[in-house]
C-alpha cells in the first residue's frame, strides 16, 4: 500500500477527523448562504493567491462582506498593507473589479463549468485559487493544487516532477491522479485535501 494512503487511513481514524468534518460541514454551511457570504469568501480566496492563508483571514475577519463590498479602493488598499500582505495595490484592485459580479453565487448556478468562468471571469483568480473558492462554498470534486499538494503527490509518486507552472492541461492531469487518490479511499477531493494539509502542515485550514 503506498505510503501517502497509510498515513491518510492512520489519520482518518485518528482525532484529527473530528476537525476535518467540522471543516466540511462549515463549506456546506457556507454554501447555502447568499451571494453577499460567497462575494466575501471569493475575496477572501483572491487575497491568498500569493500570499498566506492566515493573512487573508485577518484582512477577511477586518473587513467582512460589507468592506469588501463598499469599502472605496483606498480603505481597502490600507487595510490589505496593514495586515502585512506584500500586494496590497494589486489585490485591492482586484477585489473592486469583482464587485461587477457582487451576485456571484447566482452567476455560478447557471454556470456548466464554474471554475473555468471563474478562471476567465475573475482577475487574480488562476486554477488553484478558483477551486479553493469553490470548496469553500460546498463544490467538493476540486482539487486545490497548492505546493503542499504538489509536494506530497511527487514525494509519494503520483506524479513525476514538480511542475514550475501549471497550465490548464498539467492542472487537470494532476487532478485527474488527486482524484483517483480520494476515490481509493472513498473520500472527496475536498476531504482528502484537508488531510494531506493536515499531514504537510499539522494544521486543518480553510
């Protein structure tokens, strides 16, 4: 049995799987909240684009749906700096261009893909940072393509090399092996994401 799903079965019993499935259930909580709750969490997940977790949930925490929504570009701006975020002019102008799509749990519904309209709708937004947004809202079938990920999946050899960037078609190859990794299990992609993070990082983040 390969390693990576030793150590995942070993957590799965372990009291770490209490925290997993409260994460779990807070996506899905989420998810059936309204366009203003998702609005906020797609701001949430452009601010991580580049930066730390844990930063864009103090700038998330500060500010809350009503500053990401209606806060002028300056307030912004200020507030992304003070939390020590290094891109704090890209980031604030990204956030106001996506007010155009303040309704964005609606525009997702009618969506046949709605990662790839994030992808190409979203400014700051790449493959990685849309499927974090999306699991976040409930959609459980992404895979969050991040370096922990990527660095577990090559050391365990799922994959063959560590790729410097990853273009649509190397993301959804990766994916496809992710996938095939949370099917052996019996898990969604959403889950055993969250246990790799777990096993990279002894932390359970969203």
């Amino acid at each position: 049995m390969n390693q990576l799903i030793k150590k995942i079965k070993k957590q799965k019993q372990s009291p770490i799987s209490k925290t997993v499935n409260k994460r779990l259930k807070e996506f899905k909580e989420l998810g059936k909240k309204g366009n203003n709750d998702w609005f906020c969490e797609l701001c949430f997940c452009i601010l991580t684009a580049n930066s730390k977790a844990s930063i864009a949930l103090s700038i998330q925490e500060e500010l809350g749906a009503n500053g990401f929504l209606y806060k002028p570009q300056n307030s912004l701006c200020n507030c992304i700096k003070r939390n020590k975020h290094r891109f704090y002019n890209n980031k604030s102008k990204y956030i106001i261009e996506a007010r155009k799509y303040k309704k964005i749990k609606n525009l997702l519904g009618k969506q046949k893909d709605p990662r790839e309209w994030l992808v190409k709708n979203i400014k700051g937004l790449g493959w990685k940072e849309s499927s974090h947004f999306l699991r976040n809202v409930g959609y459980f079938d992404y895979a969050i393509l991040d370096r922990h990920i990527i660095k577990s999946l090559f050391e365990h050899g799922y994959i063959k090399q560590k790729p410097k960037n990853l273009s649509k078609n190397t993301y959804l190859d990766i994916e496809a092996q992710f996938r095939g990794i949370a099917c052996k299990l019996g898990m969604t992609s959403a889950e055993l994401d969250l246990y790799i993070w777990y096993i990279e990082t002894g932390k359970v983040l969203k």
